[in-house]
C-alpha cells in the first residue's frame, strides 16, 4: 500500500461515524479546488487519533469547513478496498451555517406538540399523549386551533 502525504479544505459531508474500536472515527469530506460541483471529489476518511474521534464525532456537523491533513492510502492489487485519507491533523475553518427548519422540527406547545415541515404550510398539531388535534392552516393558527380544542368550540375557518 502507498501512502501520499496530503492537506487539503473540504465540508464534513455528513455525521462521522464511531469505529468499531470506539476509539476511531470515518467519515467523509467534499473537497473542490475551483468551487465547481464538477471538479468535486469525495474523500473517504479515517482517523485512529482518539482526540481527533472525539472532535469530530461529538463538536462537527455537516457542512463545516475543515482542513484535514494525513496520509492517502491508496491499496495495491491484492489489498482490497478503496483509498482513502489517514487523518492525523484536522482543523475547523469555519462552522456550517446555521439550519433554519431545513428538517422537520416538533415543538411544544404546552401540552400540545405541533410538527413544521418546511415543505408545507399546514402544522399538524397532537396532544403529548399522541391524541390527534387537527391540522393548523399555518402556524398563525395553531393557537386558534388549540383553543377550539380545549373549549370544544369549531376552530375558526380562514
């Protein structure tokens, strides 16, 4: 097998993942010398540092800038696998942005949980027990519908 000794910037692609040992960590980097998604390569990564596992697995999240640095492995005929990069060196740049509802997000309400979808505008709105509401035309309404809940009077129409 040779190893390549190699630095370079890329975004955590997405949550590293424990080794089986729990004390490595692999995940992935995204790198592109121009910032063209076509000169785009994917690095597949490892470190055994305990330290840099740590790091990685408990203060990173996707999308972050990282400059990683380590060794490229790159298998010869008989070793199987793919190359990949041997982290020993890894440092935040920058922290991803911050995600405003880009996943569904349950939230309370008192009693009452409600789910946002950033796909639709309707809330679909249950009580903590799990008993169904009804469904909030937009989050303006929520309140409404929880106090025709609550008084047993219709929710008012928009």
């Amino acid at each position: 097998m040779t190893a390549i000794p190699l630095l370079l910037d890329g975004y955590l692609d997405e949550l590293p993942v424990r080794g089986d040992d729990g004390l490595t960590a692999r995940f992935r980097v995204i790198s592109s010398p121009t910032d063209d998604n076509v000169d785009e390569t994917v690095w597949a990564c490892r470190t055994a540092d305990p330290h840099l596992a740590h790091a990685l697995l408990t203060l990173m999240q996707p999308g972050d800038l990282l400059r990683i640095g380590g060794h490229l492995a790159v298998p010869g005929p008989g070793d199987g696998g793919g190359p990949r990069l041997d982290v020993d060196a890894l440092e935040l740049l920058a922290a991803a942005p911050a995600r405003h509802l880009a996943d569904m997000v349950l939230d309370r309400y008192g009693p009452y949980l409600v789910v946002f979808d950033p796909e639709v505008d309707t809330v679909p709105v249950f009580t903590e027990t799990g008993a169904w509401v009804g469904t909030a035309e937009n989050a303006d309404a929520i309140t409404d519908l929880i106090h025709a809940h609550e008084t047993g009077s219709p929710p008012p129409s928009s």
